[in-house]
C-alpha cells in the first residue's frame, strides 16, 4: 500500500512531445458541488460532522461545546464501568446482558469518538496560529539579520568612500600631473 494514490490516468497526455506538438488535452473540469474523491462521491452542501442523532446513536454527551475534556473523561469511566460489567457477564455466561454491554460500549465509543471529532475544526485553528506565529518569529529574525548585513554593507561602503576620498586628492593631483606631462611631449 502506498502513501498516497495514483495519478489521474490523464496524466499520461501530458508529455513535452505532446506540448511541442499542440496535442494536450484540455484539464478535466472543475468539479461543482458534487464530486468524487478516492471513489467516494462528496458534496459540499452536506454537513461535515453529522450529529450522533443522525446517525441513529443515543448523544450521551452534555451539549455545552466548552466542556469537551471533561465529557471524554467522563465518557471514560463510563466506558471502563460497563467494559468490567461485560467481563462479569461474559464470565457468568449471561449472552443477553453481555449483548447490552457491548451494545453500550459501542454506543460510549461512538460518543467519544464525536467529541473528538467535533474538538477538529477549533484544533486546525490552533495548529494554524502556532505555525503562522513561528513563520513570523523565522521571517523576523531573517529579517534582522538581513538588516544587519545591510548595515555592515553600508559601514564598509561609508569607510571605502572615505579612504577613496582621502586617497582622490593626492592620487587626482598626480594623475594629473601625469596627464600634463602626458599631453606636453608629442
């Protein structure tokens, strides 16, 4: 299995022969709301996270977005507490409370899972805000040293244009006495 899947099969159209030649196909279209996507078909009008009510699963989580990491806790226990009511029933060979504790355990899992899920959106913005804050910490610390190479530069600069101004006066005068005794022979 690889990591990701394989081109489009059109790819293949796309050779520098067929560019030299004119022969390119058009790209495909751009997909509209509905679309398909590793052979699942998506449309963007449909909910991302759709509710555990949708799904035909009891929500036994409180509605309050704030209390996330309490709720999973929670969801823990809970799911610790009927994990060891199965093992009891498994071990006692009661198949129809053992059904319910799975059944249970299913639902607590599908619940947590939820959470998680809806928890998603909120940490892609923090992943986002934590990688922005050091691109801007990097590109400030280029930027400073970029300024200080710059100042370098001009100090190098404002001591080669006072040595070359120190030098122009007595290198001028001779030069040009150079140039006259040049210019008197001929």
């Amino acid at each position: 299995m690889e990591d990701y899947p394989d081109p489009p099969f059109y790819f293949t159209a796309y050779t520098n022969e067929a560019f030299e030649k004119g022969e390119v196909p058009k790209p495909p279209p751009i997909p509209g709301k509905m679309f398909i996507s590793f052979g699942r078909y998506f449309n963007l009008d449909d909910m991302i996270l759709h509710s555990l009510e949708s799904s035909g699963l009891e929500s036994l989580a409180a509605t309050e977005k704030s209390k996330h990491a309490e709720e999973i806790k929670r969801l823990n226990r809970e799911g610790l507490r009927v994990f060891t009511e199965l093992v009891k029933f498994t071990s006692e060979g009661d198949i129809a409370k053992r059904i319910e504790a799975l059944d249970k355990l299913s639902v607590i899992f599908f619940n947590m899972h939820h959470l998680v899920n809806e928890f998603r959106p909120h940490q892609a913005v923090e992943t986002l805000k934590v990688m922005m804050a050091d691109q801007l910490q990097q590109q400030n610390a280029l930027s400073a040293e970029m300024q200080r190479y710059i100042e370098q530069a001009d100090l190098v600069l404002r001591d080669f244009e006072s040595h070359s101004a120190r030098n122009s006066g007595q290198d001028g005068t001779q030069k040009e006495e150079v140039d006259d005794t040049t210019q008197q022979q001929p």
